[in-house]
C-alpha cells in the first residue's frame, strides 16, 4: 500500500471526521452519539492564534483516500506539545499507519523545540494505550470520570531528548591557518 503523510487541508474535513467517526466507535460505542461536525474540525484541525498552534496531519492511501489523522497543538511558551487526537481506519488499524501519522507529529513538535508531548487516554481504550507505550509515553496520572461517568483517563506524557547534533569536526591545522589569516585581514 502506498502512504502518503500530508498536512491536513479544508477540503479533508469531512473524509477526517468519518475516520475519526469510525475509530473512536470502536471503543467508545454507544459513548459517542454525534459525529464530528465536518464545520468545527476544519476551525480545529489547522489554526495558528500565537500561543497556540495546532497542525494536523492525513495520511492518504491510493484507492482508499484519507485512512487516518493525527491533532497536534503545540505551546510554544511552555515547549509542551499536545497530541489532541489520532484516529485510523479501523479496517486498517494494525498495519503501521498510527505510527507513521505520530512520527510526523514529532517532526512538528520537534522542529518547534518541544521538551515533552502530553496526551490521555480513556481506561476503556487499553489498545490505545498499549500504542502510545510503544511510542514512548508513560502514565503520569489518572482522572477520575472524566469525560464520561465510569471511564477515568490516563494522562500520558513523552519528555523528549534534545537530538543529538553531530559533533563539530575539530578545525584542521589548514583550517585553523586560515581562520588566523581571515582575523589578520580583519584586524589591517
Ligand atoms: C490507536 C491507533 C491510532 C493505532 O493506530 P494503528 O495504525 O493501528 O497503529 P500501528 O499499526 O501504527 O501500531 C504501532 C504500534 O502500536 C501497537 N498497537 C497499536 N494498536 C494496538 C492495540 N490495539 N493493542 C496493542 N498494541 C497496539 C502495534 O502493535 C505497534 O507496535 P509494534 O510497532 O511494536 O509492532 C488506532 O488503533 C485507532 O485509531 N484507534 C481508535 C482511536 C483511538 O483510540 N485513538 C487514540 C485515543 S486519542
């Protein structure tokens, strides 16, 4: 199957909310009894106030169309990303797409220097959480009947490593031989 990971665009809206639709029924069942209107995910899904920058991305599979969609907030006061939501088709949950939406996620929450990625997740959901283990988050605490009476959430974070920079090559005594006649040149 060829995937593609791109950013979310307006015209998505509406794919995005029958996948986002789909896979969260899959846990949630009777729990969830409205759709994502198609009109409040395009507000959500790419906006940028200052504070707080949100970016989604879709990943798109030919003949299927869009098979998933990951939420990304970033605030960039606090270096603290947040992953909102991540949703994959649920006939093709399974097959590496939920990782490859979450890597692009990261080269977002990257690039805009986050320290730590938070997210949550409902108790009645254990493969979701077992997925955001793999990806490296760890329980920080637990609310108790939060969204729904009877489903506490996990509150899961991921602190990140600074990535490692390759170290700089010490200057060879050409180099350094010419840094000193650059200063000279300078200095006349
Ligand atoms: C959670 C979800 C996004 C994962 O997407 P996915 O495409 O199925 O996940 P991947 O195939 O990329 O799996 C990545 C890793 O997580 C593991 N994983 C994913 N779902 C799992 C599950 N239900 N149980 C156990 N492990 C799971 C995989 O085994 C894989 O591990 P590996 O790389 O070591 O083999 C998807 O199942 C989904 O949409 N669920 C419903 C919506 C939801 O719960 N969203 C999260 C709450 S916001």
């Amino acid at each position: 199957m060829n995937l593609l990971i791109r950013p979310f665009e307006n015209g998505d809206a509406e794919a995005v909310a029958e996948v986002l639709y789909a896979s969260f029924k899959t846990y949630l069942g009777e729990l969830l009894d409205k759709k994502d209107d198609a009109d409040d995910l395009r507000k959500e899904l790419a906006s940028h106030d200052g504070d707080v920058m949100r970016q989604s991305f879709v990943a798109v599979a030919d003949k299927c169309g869009i098979v998933g969609c990951i939420e990304c907030t970033m605030l960039p006061r606090y270096r603290l990303g947040i992953l909102e939501r991540i949703g994959v088709s649920p006939e093709i949950s399974g097959a590496g797409i939920g990782r490859k939406l979450f890597e692009e996620g990261m080269r977002f929450w990257r690039k805009h220097d986050a320290r730590k990625i938070y997210t949550d997740v409902s108790s009645i959901n254990p493969g979701a959480k077992r997925f955001y283990e793999k990806m490296g988050f760890s329980v920080e605490g637990m609310l108790k009947n939060h969204f729904f009476d009877g489903v506490d959430e996990y509150q899961m974070s991921l602190f990140l490593k600074p990535e490692r920079k390759t170290a700089e090559k010490p200057a060879s005594p050409v180099d350094r031989q010419n840094v000193e006649k650059i200063d000279q040149e300078k200095t006349l």
